[in-house]
C-alpha cells in the first residue's frame, strides 16, 4: 500500500478499504464510547446554535 501523510490532499480510498480501515476505526471508536460511557451520555444535545457561525 502506497502512504501518504494527506498532506498532498490524496488518499486512496480504494485501498483504505481493502485494509478494512474503515472497519478498524469504528471498532475503536466504539471502544472509545464505552470506556467514557458515563460523560458522553451525561453532555446535553447540542442545538444549532452550537453550530452556528455568526
């Protein structure tokens, strides 16, 4: 597999794919969830305003 640091703004979707990253990541983002289980579901929703640019 060919590296890039994204820097060049190219990635290669098709083999990030292949590597099953996408797989990997949620699998760690799902650990993530659960280790703060407590604080994340303790934040309130956000709203719009939270987003809001101006």
């Amino acid at each position: 597999m060919k590296h890039t640091t994204g820097s060049d703004g190219k990635f290669n979707y098709t083999e990030l794919i292949n590597a099953e990253v996408a797989a990997l990541i949620a699998i760690e983002y799902a650990g993530v969830l659960e280790a703060v289980h407590e604080q994340y579901t303790a934040r309130p929703p956000r709203s719009a305003r939270d987003y809001a640019c101006c």
